[in-house]
C-alpha cells in the first residue's frame, strides 16, 4: 500500500477507493501548550484489521482515560487529520 503505512495523509485514491475512511479533519485555534481532546471516548473497538491513524502538525498525542488528547507546541490553527484504514 502506499503512503497509508508511513507518515502524512493517505493517498487521495485510497480514500476514494474506500481503503481509507476519513473522518474530520478537526481544525481547531490551539493555544500553546493547550492540551485538546481530538477523540472524546473510544468505547468501541475497530473492526477487525481495521487501524487508526491521526495526524497532527506538531506536538503530542496522547491517551488520558478513554480519550485521544493533542498538546500542541505552538499557537495557532492546528488541522487533525483522523483515519480509519482497512488492510
């Protein structure tokens, strides 16, 4: 597969093709060592040989509890890229 499996956005093919669903991306103001949550809960498991990819620009990702958190290094506007690929 291409560039699924390494850094960066997927292919706009895969995405088209329905390899890859996206879901966002969530643009959002960020201050400076804010910490954000990009996923509230993550209650339900993928599917089976499905995997989660979500991008950031900068900074940390994270789980605290049952959420996915970004804790962005600079301020300004921050685009989440979230994915859900299908092997």
């Amino acid at each position: 597969m291409g560039s699924s499996f390494c850094g960066g956005q997927p292919d706009t093919s895969e995405v088209e093709s329905g390899l890859v669903k996206e879901y966002g991306p969530k643009t959002l103001q960020a201050k400076e060592e804010e910490t954000v949550s990009v996923i509230e809960k993550i209650d339900e498991p993928l599917a089976q040989g499905e995997w989660l990819k979500v991008i950031a620009p900068d900074g940390e990702l994270k789980f605290e509890d049952n959420a996915l958190v970004y804790k962005s290094k600079k301020a300004g506007r921050k685009r989440i890229g979230k994915y859900v690929f299908s092997r």
